[in-house]
C-alpha cells in the first residue's frame, strides 16, 4: 500500500454480478481512525463494496489491499449462518475472540481476558439476560445486538457495519449509536444505510454508492475524500 | 481380565446372534454417528455427502477392473470428489443442487457400466450399494478403528476452529482463520466417513446411518456436546438394535438399520417441541 496508516486501499475496482455491472471503477482508501458513511439506494452496490473491503468477494477487476493482519469486526446485513445451529449467544459473541485463540490450548490469562471482554460487550449492550439464550430465541433486534457483540470483541482496527439499524426499535437505535460514539478513536469504522438518520449519527464522512462512488455532502456529514483518507471525522 | 471382557463381548454377540466383527463394526460406526453425522447435518452435508457416497461406487469399478481392494477405490474417489466439491460449496454456486445431483448419477452409472464387464471373484455388488456385516472380518476392524479415531481426534483437536467454520463461514475468514482448508477437512471427514460405512449399510444408505442419529439428538437435546453425545447414543441404538433385529428376522441389516432410524426419527417427531424443550421461546427468523 501507498501509505503505512492505511488500513485498507481499493483501486479501480469493478465487480460483476453476472452480465450486470454493480460496482465500476472504484477507487477508496481507509486511514486508521476514520469514519465513513456509505448511503445510497437499494441495489446500489453497498453492500457488494463492503464485502470487497473486507476480502468476502474478489473484484472483477482492480485491486483490494488491506494491511497485513488487520483486525475485522463486521456486522452483516443478512448473517450467512443458519440460527438453528445449536450455539449460544455468549457462545456466539466468543467467536469474535478466534483471532486470538488459535493456539491449541490457549493459556488460562488468554482465557480469562476473553472472559472479560465478552462480559463488558454484553453488558453495554445489555445482551445480560440472552447470553445463554440460542439464536432460534432472539428476536430480528436481539440478533442483530449480538452481532455487534461479535464484530466488538475483536477489538477491530476496521468495523465494518451493513445497515446495523435496520431491525433496531428507536432506544436501541439511540444505544447504538451511542456505543459507537463510544468507540476508541483509532478504530475505523464504515457503514453502509440506506436510512439516513442525521440526529443520531455520528460526525462522519459520506460517500454516494450507486454503481460508482462520489463523495457527498449531506446534513452534518462532510464528503469523503475517498483516496486520501487522512482526515478524521 | 482381557479374556474375560473378550468373552463377554463375545457372548454379548452371540447373544444379538451376530458375529463379535459386526457388533464392533457397528459400535465404531456409532461414534461416527455422533461426531461426523453432526458436522453433516448441521453444515447441510447431507446432499454433498450423499453425491460423494454414490460417486465412490465409480471409485468401486474402477478398483475392480484394475485388480484393487474396492475400499481403496472407493476411498480415492471419495477424497478426489471432497477436493473437487469443497471450493463449488465455498462459491456457493446457484445450481450446486445440480451439480450434486449429477455427481450422484454419474457416481453409479460408471460404478455400473464398470462392473459390468469386470469379473467379480467374490465381490458382491449388493454387498457394496447396501452393506453386509458378514463381510466384516476382525483384520478389518484395526483399519476402521483407526480411520474413526483418526477422524475422530481431527475433530475435537480442531474442534473450535472447525465449530466456528461449520457455524459462520464468513465470520471464522474474517478472523483469520483457513477456512478454505478447513471446509476441505470437514468435507474429507464426511467422505471418508462415508467409505467406513460401507461395509456396514453401504453405499446407497451410507449417508442415512450418518444424518439419522444426529437428527434425533437435535429433537432430543440443545447444546452441541448433548447433540454429539446423543447421537452417538441413538447410532448405538440404531446399529446394535438393528443387527439383532435382522438377525432375528432374517432380514439384511443394512436396510434394516435404516429403518429402524426412520421409525425412532419419526417417533421423536409425534412429540411437540414444547414438551421436549418447555423453556423455549422460539422466534420467526428473520
């Protein structure tokens, strides 16, 4: 990559789904500690942008680099697993943790540590009373609360969040975005919605998704510079 | 103290009225149940599992007419077909039903037209699509033991990486993990799982033996070790229970095996959920 404080860097990168082209030419650069707002309509491409930045999908044509072991939170719009796999919330949101727990047998500390971070996540996000709960028993709200759990317990450098407000009431909107008010300013953060919601976000920078990327000035949000990625939100 | 237990092992055989080979053929085979059947039901397995089992009886041709212990071509084409399929499944291609389909037809029609024109020596075909436990012999069960314990082992080494894997692909490659390797593993256990089954209730019910007992244990129990130890348990029902019955009714094992899961299956489906799991407050998904 170009610059060392970069986390992740796309050049010219286009993706074909089939004979349509969802995403042309797209050129975007992540510094650490910024904040990004991707909006557009549906279909226009967030998403498939998103789970390029994150390594899920290969460009058609471009190049996608991210730091070498860079740490990942991301919260899906639609999770790829099945919730009738017998696992438990708190047994869920550990999995975050994996980065770390490799080794074979990982030591007690390394354990406990774990311990401790999942025990703070659930309870600022008051998942307390389901941590014990299976994922058959939340609600479309609750999953989505554990799921942030998840992405929050790696303790990511990137957190990469895909219309996390979607299923939200208005109070666990107002806590989330509180909670990633929260967040150490080191950690970047990108998220893509189509629902802007102005009194809520964050002081973020905002990108136009549709097909190709422009940079946006909307409400209090302050256009991306997309490829110098230095400025902090 | 060794001779005693063998002894009662062997009484506890004759007892059943099978051979002492059998009955420990078919209490391997119930580890497999539990451990492997559980990866196949929960991953959705049981199709590619199925497609890999019916294209190992090419495998079984293929051995036949070059003069090859019809395992070693089964297993081969069982790993080749895991190694082809693991990266179609990764895709998740739109028409993998498709390919699975074909791969299952194409599997037998080359198994067939093979052993059509091959001699057979002593090599029953029947035996191989749907199982004989007299062709167990006690030389054989030192492989087996070895390839379930192997299998076996793979999976509670790796079993947080693999779980992780099973459960949320995406997830565990976000967090760094060879998931690309480990899918291959998790789809190598199954097909080699497979091929071990095939003395037992062969080719063509192979994939029943492994996805029938975890089912039940699904019905049965919530956390992932009670659904492993259970269907363990309910593999060791359906395998022993099975062969005594066969040998008391003069009927195959393998089919009857099968079939006594298919009953206990629909049997722990007449009683509701809530009777089973009263706690429970299940969700629409979504």
């Amino acid at each position: 990559m170009t610059d060392p404080a970069l986390l992740v860097e796309l050049r010219r990168v286009s993706y074909r789904f089939g004979a349509d082209l969802v995403l042309d030419e797209i050129d975007l650069a992540l510094a650490e500690g910024e904040r990004l707002a991707l909006l557009g309509p549906n279909g226009g491409g967030k998403s498939t942008l998103v789970r390029l930045l994150l390594g899920l999908l290969r460009p058609a044509s471009g190049t996608v680099e991210r730091r070498s072991g860079l740490r990942l939170g991301y919260v899906p719009q639609f999770p790829a697993f099945d919730r009738h796999f017998p696992v438990r919330v708190e047994e869920m949101i550990l999995q975050g943790r994996l980065r770390d727990r490799r080794r074979l047998l990982p030591r007690a500390a390394s354990r406990a540590r774990d311990r401790l971070l999942v025990d703070e996540v659930v309870a600022r996000l008051e998942l307390g009373p389901l941590r014990r709960a299976y994922l058959t028993e939340l609600s479309g709200g609750e999953l989505k609360r554990a799921l942030v759990a998840r992405a929050l317990v790696a303790e990511p450098e990137l957190l990469v969040l895909d219309e996390p407000t979607a299923a939200l009431d208005e109070p666990s909107r107002r806590a989330f975005w509180a909670l990633l008010a929260g967040l150490p300013e080191r950690t970047a953060i990108v998220l893509a919605t189509h629902d802007l919601d102005p009194e809520t976000f964050l002081p973020m920078r905002a990108a136009l998704v549709d097909r190709r990327l422009e940079p946006l000035e909307v409400g209090g949000l302050h256009a991306h510079p997309l490829v110098c990625g230095h400025g902090h939100g | 103290m060794a001779t005693a237990d063998t002894t009662l092992f062997a009484s506890a055989a004759a007892a059943l009225g099978v051979t002492p080979a059998a009955l420990a053929a078919a209490m391997l085979a119930s580890l497999l149940c539990g451990f492997v059947g559980t990866v196949v039901v929960l991953r959705r397995l049981v199709a590619l599992g199925g497609g890999i089992a019916h294209a190992a009886f090419g495998g079984v041709g293929l051995a036949m007419l070059l003069g090859f212990d019809p395992r070693l071509g089964a297993g081969a084409v069982a790993v080749f077909a895991a190694a082809a399929l693991s990266p179609l499944r990764r895709e998740r291609l739109a028409h993998q039903d498709a390919a699975i389909g074909v791969l299952w037809a194409v599997g037998m029609a080359v198994g067939m037209l093979l052993l059509s024109g091959t001699a057979h020596g002593d090599m029953d075909v029947e035996a191989i699509l749907f199982g004989d436990l007299a062709q167990v012999r006690s030389q054989d069960l030192a492989a087996l033991a070895a390839l379930v314990f192997a299998m076996i082992g793979g999976l509670l080494l790796f079993g947080r990486e693999l779980v992780a894997t099973a459960f949320d692909d995406e997830h565990a490659e976000l967090q760094g993990l060879p998931v690309g390797a480990l899918s291959f593993v998790l789809l190598l256990i199954v097909a080699l799982s497979v091929v071990a089954l095939l003395t037992l209730v062969g080719i063509v019910l192979a994939i029943a033996l492994l996805a029938i007992p975890p089912l039940v244990a699904l019905r049965l129990f919530r956390s992932l070790p009670a659904i492993v130890a259970g269907g363990c348990a309910v593999g060791l029902l359906l395998t022993v229970g099975g062969l005594a019955l066969a040998a008391r009714l003069a009927t195959p094992a393998g089919p009857t095996i099968i079939l006594l899961g298919g009953l206990v299956l629909g049997l722990v489906h007449l009683v509701p959920h809530r009777t089973l799991h009263p706690g429970r407050r299940e969700q629409p998904s979504g």
